[in-house]
C-alpha cells in the first residue's frame, strides 16, 4: 500500500486522457494555427463530420460528432484540418511509453490509458509528475484523474479539463461524485440516464442514496450495480497483459441514433486505427476482420470476413471492415452503436509484404 500525507492508499489508479488529442497532434506541426477554432474531421462542402475540436471551437458549442456544415455556420471562420493517422499513433505509442515507466499500463483507446501506482510511494505527487511529463517529452497535453478505482480515476480526469490534475483521497469518493450528474459514470448512457431521471435520480448522490428496492424494480440485477457505481466502489484491476487475446475490437454506441453514411464510415476508420495499434504493440497478426451493427430496436449481429494472410496494418483492417460495412448497412437505417473488430490471431512468422489486396485477393501481373 502506498502511503501518502494523507494516509493509506488502498489503491492508487491514474487515468490518464489526452485533450483534443487529434487537434494538438496537428499543433505540433502547425504551431501558426494555435489559439484558433480548429477542428479535425471532413470538410463542410461535403457530409463530414466533426472528429475533434480545439477548445477555442468549443466555445462556439462545436463538439465531436456535429455535423461540419452545422460546425461552420456556428462559427463562419473556423479552420478544418485532416486527421494525421500515422502521427497519431506515433505520439499514443510517445505517450503509452512514458506511462509504462511508472506501472502496469491498460491502454484502453489512442489517448487513455490507466496506470496502477499502488506500488508506488506518494502517489498523490506522482500524478501531477506524471502529467508534466508527458507534456514535457510529447509536446501534448493531458488531464489526469488520481483515486482507488478505474472508476473514480476516469471521473476526475474529466473533471478538470483541459490540463486538469484531480485527486480524489481514499474515503471520498462518494463526496467527490454526488453533485455529478449520472451521466458521468461509466455504464450510464443517456436511455438508462433517463429512467433514472425518471425516479427522480439524476445525480451520483440521489443514486447512491436511493431505495435499493425501488432500483431491483426498476433495473433488476443491475440496479445494485448502478448504486455501487454512484458510490465510488469499483473492484476492477488494471489489465496490463491478460496474455493473448483471442479477438481485439472497438465498439462505440451513439449517444443519439446515426444515419449519416460518411460519420459512421469515419467511426470505422477511426475504430480501425485503434485495433490496428493494439494488434502492433501485441505483435499479432489478424485473419478476420468483423463489424458489429446494432439498430435502435436493439437489434445486434455480426457480420465478419476471414482473409488468407494475417494483418496488422490499419488501412487493410479499414478497407475489409468498410467493404463488410457497406454490404450489410442498409442505406439509411439509424445506427445505435458499431463496432470493428479482429479474431483469428497469431504471432507472425516472419514479416513479408503483401503481394495481394487482403480483400480483393491476388492481383494481375
């Protein structure tokens, strides 16, 4: 255990999340667009949409997701830049190393990841070391939450941003998250926010306090579950190496249902890059390339595509995983939630190029 001025760390779990991770990204090579409204994402002439915003965007009310044609009218003056995939993954591999000098890593997207500080002393100074850091060697910035849980940690590196340092003590979780609003706990989306809203519990402390019979009626099993949450009490570790996985895959579900064709062809891509990386740093290769539908009725399948020779690279993961995606979307059929995945893996044999298009097979010669 960690002992801090403080006392006893039970745990000590930092979460770790990069701010406006795409947009500083471009910063770095394009100083002259600081202190701009700038957004990452597709061009308002066309249907693209929103991928990421700098906090001077923001101001205007633009955010990830928006429309581009809505994001111009907002704000007439504003500048859209392309995402950079390859130095995007070369700064979240910068960054995930600076991490993993001080603990076990779970890296859970390009820009998050939780460290386990449990073994280290003084945790409570570590953090904000930890993100002066990262910024120091990067050039990037970053919000860090410090608590005993994924949970908690996770909530207080939003709490703050952007460069926020939280640190919520052992013994005051439930105090830290009770004005928040549900919402801001992990599992809660909007549909089970509102029936919660509709008992009259629309904050972690009206949850935390509520009548655990009248949350059994409404949510059965879950209900303890969500009550816990809103508590602070989270027993899940930090998973640095659970050994070979068996599949690997992105999922994101829409806070609102999503019909626009090129916002979720860009959730792909981006879902893409992200298992690409995770099969990269585990050295895997993939020979099936899957993608997850679900429509608002709940209604969930799969539909998958196995290839003769493995692959890690994030533009052939793409190429498949749009080809499946535009064979099985029905044009204009609103989307609750996508997801990209890979199965099939193994350690490569040695690297060779390719000498075919992993979906359209050998070519001519």
């Amino acid at each position: 255990m960690a002992e801090t001025v403080d006392g006893i760390w039970p745990r000590a779990i930092l979460h770790l999340d990069m701010d406006a991770f795409y947009v500083n990204v471009h910063l770095l090579d394009h100083p002259e667009d600081a202190g701009i409204p700038l957004v990452v994402g597709g061009r308002p002439d066309g249907r693209g949409v929103v991928a990421s915003a700098s906090y001077e965007a923001r101001r205007f009310g633009i955010h990830s997701a928006m429309a581009a044609a809505t994001a111009i009218r907002l704000c007439p003056h504003l500048k859209f830049v392309n995402r950079n995939g390859p130095q995007i993954r070369a700064c979240s591999q910068q960054v995930m190393a600076v991490l993993e000098s001080y603990g076990p890593v779970e890296q859970m997207s390009v820009d998050e990841a939780y460290v386990d500080l449990s073994d280290r002393p003084v945790p409570a100074a570590l953090a904000p070391a930890i993100q002066h850091r990262v910024r120091r060697e990067t050039g990037l910035p970053a919000s860090v939450g410090l608590a005993t849980s994924k949970l908690v940690a996770k909530v207080a590196s939003d709490y703050d941003k952007p460069e926020g340092c939280t640190i919520v003590a052992p013994g005051e979780e439930a105090a830290f998250l009770a004005p928040l609003p549900v919402r801001a706990l992990w599992g809660i989306g909007p549909r089970t926010a509102e029936r919660l809203g509709m008992l009259g519990l629309r904050t972690c402390g009206e949850l935390a306090a509520a009548d655990p019979a009248v949350l059994r009626l409404e949510f059965g099993s879950h209900g303890e579950g969500l009550q816990d949450r809103a508590r602070g009490i989270d027993e899940r570790a930090v998973v640095a190496d659970p050994g070979p996985p068996k599949s690997i895959s992105q999922e994101r579900t829409f806070a609102r249902d999503v019909d626009d064709p090129d916002y979720l062809e860009e959730q792909i891509e981006m879902m893409g890059e992200r298992v690409a990386a995770s099969l990269q740093k585990r050295e895997l290769l993939a020979f099936t390339v899957s993608v997850k539908f679900r429509w608002p009725d709940f209604t969930t399948f799969t539909r998958q595509k196995t290839i003769p020779v493995g692959i890690d690279e994030a533009g052939s993961i793409i190429r498949v995983a749009l080809a499946i995606w535009r064979e099985h979307w029905p044009s204009g059929q609103p989307v609750r939630l996508l997801g990209v995945g890979v199965s099939n893996l193994a350690r490569p044999r040695g690297r060779q190029l390719p000498l075919f298009d992993p979906l359209w097979g050998y070519p001519d010669v």
